[in-house]
C-alpha cells in the first residue's frame, strides 16, 4: 500500500501598490532583571522584516513611484501600524510604506 503524501503549497502574498508585508519581531520573554512576562503583559513589537513590497503607488503621470523599503529591510514603526493577517498558520502585517519610521542598518 502507498501512503499519500500531502504536499504543503506555501501562500505567495503579494501587496498592491505602496503596501508592504512585514513580519513582525518576536516579542521579548523576559525582562533585562530576568523577570518571565506572561503574554497580557508584552508590548507589541515594533521593529520587523519586510518579506515583499508592491510595485509602488501609480502618479498623476502614470508612472509609478520608487519604494523606500526593500525585501529584507528591518524596520520601525508603532506598535499599531498595519492590518495583522493570517497566511498559512504564519502571522504578518500588511502596511503602508507611510507607516514605517526608519529603516533599521
């Protein structure tokens, strides 16, 4: 007998526009005095990497403008920036490039 095997096909998400998917840091376990927060407690994270861009906001002349940010930038931005989304089982954020702060060097 042969055993079915299940092929997991990963998701492409693909922003429109000026919009850019960030995956948001990990939060922080514990504090620097090495105290363990529950998660009621952690602060959203506000730092990420941009896992893919849009092709840029379309001008009054047709033409379409230049992103700042590019995959696999780390950037800033505030804790409530972006829709949260769900794309196979992985949690992302889908932004404005308005929204990010600075790029992280």
């Amino acid at each position: 007998m042969a055993a079915a095997t299940k092929e997991k096909t990963k998701t492409k998400l693909v922003p429109l526009g000026d919009r850019i998917v960030v995956q948001r840091q990990e939060s922080q376990e514990k504090t620097v005095g090495g105290i363990y927060l529950p998660d009621s407690a952690k602060d959203r994270p506000t730092r990420g990497k941009v896992i893919n861009v849009g092709d840029g906001r379309v001008l009054e002349n047709g033409s379409r403008s230049q992103l700042q940010v590019k995959v696999g930038d780390h950037v800033l931005f505030t804790s409530y920036a972006g829709e949260t989304i769900e794309v196979d089982g992985e949690e992302f954020l889908l932004m404005n490039e308005s929204e990010v702060l600075a790029i992280l060097g």
